[in-house]
C-alpha cells in the first residue's frame, strides 16, 4: 500500500502515519508547517514530522500546500498512492473569523485541489476526510450530556453513533 497522508504533522495526520508506517505501509506525508504561521511559534509541527523520519524508515515528508492546485496535481500525478487521508486543516474559529480567506483558501480550495488531483490520476484510491465537530460550529454545544463513570456522552440516543453528516449547521 502507498497511502498519502496530508497535514502528516499535525495531531490526526501524525496518528495516522504512526498506524500506517507502523503496520509496514509505504507512507507519504504532506505538511508544510502552516500551523506555525497561523499559531505562531507553539503551533509548529517541524518537531513531530521529525520524530516521524526519526521513528518510520517507511515514511517520507514532502513539503507540499495543498492551495497550490498545480503542484498537487502535478505530485499526486506522479505518486499515484492507493489511498489518501486527506487531515490538512486550518482549525480555528477565530482565525477563521480574522482570516476568512485563508481558512477558505486551506479548506475549501486545498481539498478541492486534492479531490480533483485524485480523480484525474487515481480515481480508484479511497480518499478519506478527516473533520471535528467543528465543521458544525456551536450547534453540538447544545447537545445535552449525561455523565458516566469516565467520561460524558450524548444523553439523545439519536447521537449515539455520533453527529450524523445530515446535521444542520
């Protein structure tokens, strides 16, 4: 297997590479740091994509943003993996609210970028989205809780499964 993993660095982009690269897999990440401009300094990755190269002779880093529609197209032309776990992301509420096009361009654009490189070069390969709840803004806030011995969960049995996609946001 050749699985992509993009935002490779971050905390789900990294647990999944640890699983994959674990488990032999041939493993690309993708992760240019960005959370170091849109965080400042503690918010950089560069430690753990070095822990990564460190721990997994499997894994290979590539500098890469995934707003550069042409370079995605052209390296996913040209690596062609069996599956993609697409966890590139800019987070934030607020910087989303003071950096409107930035978060748009990360999100909206840079996925888009990686759908459609997928769909010209290796339209077979699964192609996994990761999110949180965050997608849905404030509306699972209001989702009454119950507290069990360990941990709090959702009292509606409806949410026992988790947010359904066909939640209204």
């Amino acid at each position: 297997m050749k699985l992509l993993v993009t935002g490779s660095s971050g905390l789900i982009g990294s647990e999944v590479v640890s699983y994959f690269a674990g488990q032999g897999a041939e493993v690309h990440g993708v992760d240019n740091n960005q959370r170091a401009d849109f965080f400042g300094a503690g918010g950089d990755t560069r430690w753990n994509q070095q822990r990564l190269e460190k721990d997994y002779k499997n894994f290979k880093h590539h500098e890469l943003d995934i707003r550069d529609r042409e370079k995605v197209l052209q390296f996913i032309a040209k690596l062609k993996p069996s599956a993609i776990v697409h966890t590139a992301a800019q987070p934030s509420h607020d910087l989303a609210a003071s950096r409107p096009f930035d978060d748009f361009d990360v999100n909206a654009v840079g996925t888009l970028n990686l759908l459609e490189a997928a769909r010209r070069a290796c339209p077979e390969s699964p192609f996994a989205h990761m999110s949180t709840n965050k997608v849905y803004g404030d509306r699972p806030n209001f989702i009454k809780l119950k507290e069990l011995e360990t941990r709090w969960d959702y009292d509606d049995p409806a949410y026992k499964e988790g947010i359904a996609e066909t939640f209204s946001i």
